[in-house]
DNA sequence: CGCTTGACCGGAA
DNA sequence: ATTCCGGCCAAGC
C-alpha cells in the first residue's frame, strides 16, 4: 500500500497541528523539522517520507484551524514561503518580537529545537 | 482516469 | 548573495 488513506493523512495533520502548537512564542520551526518531528503516516515508506514529510506537512498547515500558531513555521531557508498569507504571517512574527527583514529571519536566533531549549531567552542573548 | 499545481528541499548555475 | 531546476507525491480539477 503505497497510496496514504483519509484517516492516515486526518491523523497526521492532528499530529501536525499538535506539535506546531507546542512551538513557544518567539520561536519558528522548519517544515522539514516539523516533518521529522511527528510520527509519519503509517502507509507511508521512510525513504518516501524523508523527501516528502515537508511537503506533506505544508499541505497540512493549508488547512489548519486558527487555533494553530502557523505563522511559527517557516521554510528551510528561513523564509517566508510564498504563499497568500505571508504578509500576515509577517505581521504575527513580528507582534511576537521575531525579527523579520526582507521576508528573511535568522533562524540561528529564532529556530526552536525543543523543550531544552526553553530557559534561553530569545531576544537577551544579545547584548 | 490524466494533467496541473503546490505554505518544500537541496544542489547547481 | 540570488535564481533556477529536478524530484517526489498528494490533491484538485
């Protein structure tokens, strides 16, 4: 079974929207590590996956209820990716202190990489 | 059914 | 530094 059923893909966009969730204020993730965060459909090959998971979590956050903080994720380029809402997403980052020039923000600074990384404070590291 | 598109990614020019 | 291209697969039409 190569081909990914309703439930599967239902499952993994929960998981998804869960784990974006978690993503502190002031901090963005990856779709790629946001991909290789969550449990993966299970009729989904790994090789499949690993090239694939991001793509599958941006068709995820497509459809994601406003609960979800989606401005937090962005492109593995630390971009805002070209889609309708990027101007907001803009807008939401930067009420939240992450700095975004350009459309550009530096993921070194911003880019959450879990709950041990918590008790850094985003903006006091400099200076 | 087949074709086109896409909130991506990594590498190449 | 930026732009372009190929890959891969799910969704929509």
């Amino acid at each position: 079974m190569t081909r990914l059923t309703d439930s599967d893909l239902k499952l993994f966009h929960d998981s998804v929207w869960e784990f974006v969730c978690t993503v502190p204020v002031g901090r963005v993730v990856t779709y790629g590590q946001v991909a290789q965060a969550v449990v993966p459909p299970s009729s989904i090959g790994s090789t499949h996956y690993q090239r694939e998971g991001a793509r599958l979590v941006g068709a995820a956050m497509a459809a994601c209820p406003d609960s979800v903080p989606w401005h937090r994720v962005v492109n593995a380029r630390g971009r805002l990716s070209g889609h309708a809402t990027a101007e907001r997403q803009c807008q939401r980052l930067l009420l939240e202190g992450v700095e975004v020039v350009a459309g550009q923000l530096d993921l070194l600074r911003v880019q959450w990489h879990g709950k041990a990384c918590e008790t850094v404070h985003p903006q006091a590291s400099l200076f």
